[in-house]
C-alpha cells in the first residue's frame, strides 16, 4: 500500500523511479526482518528504561508488525487441531506450490535455451562487442536472453519487415535493459514469487515491475533522440508477427499494456525530475522501512540486563531481611500454645417412670368420707325460702 501511494504521487515523473520503488517493496520479502528485530533487541540491552518504554516508541509498534508481517508468514505456525498437523498441511500445501511454481518456470527456461541453442550469430554494427547478436527461425519477439552472459535474440522472419530505423530503435530497446540489469532483477523477484506464491502481492508487485521497466526503457530511446513514431511503428510490428518472451527475466519489447505504451510513446512528455522534497519523502520511507523491525524488537525485548542486575539485588535484600526477621521472631518465647476446652457432656440420668400403685384385691379398702358429726334436723322453716318482705300499705284514693 505505502509503495502504491508513492508511485501515484510519482507518476509524472521518471519510470526508473517507479520501478526501483517496486523492486524495493518486492526486496523487503527476502529482507531478514528477524535478524534486525535481534538488532532491537541487542540495543534494548543497552539503552535506558525509559526510552524502552517510550509511549511514543511503543506506539510505532503496531505499524512495526504491520510491515515485518510478509516477511515472517513462512515461519509463522498455527495450532495444531484436533488429530490434524496443521503446521504440517500447510507446510505441504505451500511445498507444492513452491515446486509448481519453479516446474513452470524450469520448463519455460528450457524451451528458451533450446530456441537460443539453435539460434546463428550475426554481427551488427550497432551492437557493443561484448554482446553477441542471434537470429533464430522461432516466433519469439526480440529480447535479451540471459543474465551473466546476455544475448540478443532476433527472429529471423521479422527482421526483413522492418526498416533500418525500426531496427535500430528496438536494438537500442534491448541495450537499456542491459544496461539497467532488469533480467538480473526479474530473476530476484522470480524467486519472491516461488517463495511467496500465496500472496496476492507480490505477482502485483511482478506486474507493476514489468510495466515501469518496459516505460523506462521506452523513456530511455526516445531521450538517445529516435523517432517517437518509427518506434512505435516497430513494436506494433514486433506485436503483430511475433509471441511474447515466454520469462520475466528474458526481456522483451512487447511487455505490459500495449495501447497504453504506445499512447504514452507517441503523446507522453518529457519525464520531470524528481525534485527534493519528494527525495525526502522516498529516504524516510525506506529508513522507515529498515527501523520499523527494529523498534519492534527494541519494544517487545525483555528487560534491560542493568535493570534485571538490580531488580535481582532487590529481590536478594528482600529475601536477607526477611530472614532475619523470623530468626529475631525465633528467639522469642514462644506463646503457650492454647489448650483446648474440655468438652461438656450432659450426664445421661434416666428419669423414672411412674408406675402406678400395685393393690391387690385383699389389700384394697374402698374409701369412705369422714363422719360428719349429727345436727339438728333442717326444719320447713329453715329449708323454706325467705319471706319477702311486706308490700307498702294502699293509698287511699279519694274522689
């Protein structure tokens, strides 16, 4: 995302810049983010607490892992599930596509070598002497073919339709991919995306590398003065009668989009120069890039050796003291140890039962009320209720 930004906000400018940004994005995938972590953590050692735990350095941590993620996805190991290896099927899966990958290649590289093994030599003027020219009766487009020891192969069939000035224009084609190393750089990304196939990335990255790289070398003829149109005449022509080179690292004339390429050849002006402030930007992303890991390893490193040397001191005087604080307690009488209250057990007294009193029959005397002693007799007068008492006498009435 960071080199895409950059790109767009280079795009008047020239292509060569915008290649070697994405060359250096496709670089940080072999880039060994572990070993610049250690490099954070050696320093951790020596740097002072307070500036490990920085809150402004520990919030350049999540961007740190964000940008040393790709370069650690091969090592990362999930968890094994149930009955299932999962480290190992991944393992295998990516094995396979990493053999897939280099077959295909190894096949194309094959067929390659064998149109250049019967190809002829011809001798062109216009050639440095340290580059062998080749003509061969395939299809394949015009391209220089190999690393350390580049040829420029030509199809035979091709070379009579085009004109003096559209030979010399794709001549010069393949002579600014000499110059510029680009099979030697498309054979470092070839092996990024054998490694990293998984990611959709990095064959973006693989994209985006062969277009800039065929603009740049398209910038490069028109600035050594040939005709825009002659040579946009000649790879129309090249496209027309011939196949696309078959590797990245073999390179072509007809690479990327073709009415884009040849649009921009006929209209595009001059490349701007880069001017310094955008110079500035490019540095700080790549410092940014090559410090991110190890601001990552100086934040999560344990603690400095000088602080963990202490905090040991510190915990050897805390154990010392309290040593000698139960030998002091020691020396003291002990407290007489509680005794235990005897247990209350209520004594068991059986209650007694009543029994009724046992009589026999002989024994047995019914009992009698006491004698009362004889009185007189109760009269009628005595047992008769009380007289009432006499009513008033009758008033007299008169009349």
């Amino acid at each position: 995302m960071t080199a895409a930004l950059l790109a767009l906000s280079l795009r008047n400018n020239s292509a060569r810049v915008r290649f070697w940004l994405w060359f250096a994005a496709s670089l940080k995938f072999l880039i060994p983010f572990a070993a610049l972590a250690a490099l954070g953590e050696r320093l951790a050692a020596q740097l002072p607490v307070t500036v490990v735990a920085s809150p402004r350095l520990l919030a350049t941590l999540p961007v740190a892992e964000t940008i040393s993620a790709p370069a650690t996805m091969l090592a990362a190991v999930p968890q094994a599930g149930a009955g299932i290896n999962i480290a190992l099927v991944l393992g295998l899966v990516w094995l396979l596509g990493f053999v897939t990958v280099l077959a295909i290649r190894l096949i194309r590289s094959l067929r390659l070598r064998s149109v250049l093994k019967n190809a002829r030599d011809i001798d062109l003027s216009q050639v440095p002497s340290f580059v062998k020219v080749k003509t061969s009766s395939s299809l394949l487009e015009p391209g220089l073919v190999g690393i350390f020891n580049p040829v420029v192969l030509l199809p035979q069939g091709l070379m009579a339709r085009l004109s003096h000035g559209e030979i010399q224009s794709i001549l010069a084609h393949e002579l600014t991919h000499l110059r510029r190393r680009d099979n030697l750089t498309a054979a470092i990304h070839m092996w990024v995306e054998a490694l990293f196939w998984f990611y959709p990335l990095v064959w973006l990255i693989g994209a985006r590398l062969i277009a800039e790289r065929e603009r740049a070398c398209d910038e490069g003829v028109l600035a050594r003065g040939h005709d825009r149109e002659v040579y946009a005449g000649g790879i129309l022509k090249v496209c027309k009668f011939c196949l696309q080179s078959p590797l990245a690292c073999a390179s072509g004339v007809s690479g990327a989009d073709l009415g884009t390429r040849v649009c921009q050849i006929m209209t595009a002006p001059d490349a701007l120069a880069v001017p310094a402030p955008k110079k500035m930007l490019l540095g700080g992303a790549a410092l940014l890039t090559l410090t991110m890991p190890v601001m990552a390893g100086l934040v999560t490193a344990p603690m400095p050796a000088a602080i963990q040397d202490v905090s040991r001191s510190v915990a050897a005087a805390a154990d010392t003291a309290l040593a000698h604080g139960l030998a002091a307690l020691g020396a003291l009488p002990a407290p007489a140890a509680p005794q235990p209250l005897p247990r209350l057990e209520m004594a068991k007294v059986a209650a007694p039962v009543a029994q009724p009193p046992h009589f026999t029959v002989a024994e047995w005397q019914p009992q009698t009320m006491p004698a009362v002693a004889a009185g007189p007799r109760p009269t009628a007068s005595m047992t008769a209720p009380m007289a009432a008492s006499p009513a008033p006498p009758p008033i007299p009435l008169t009349s």
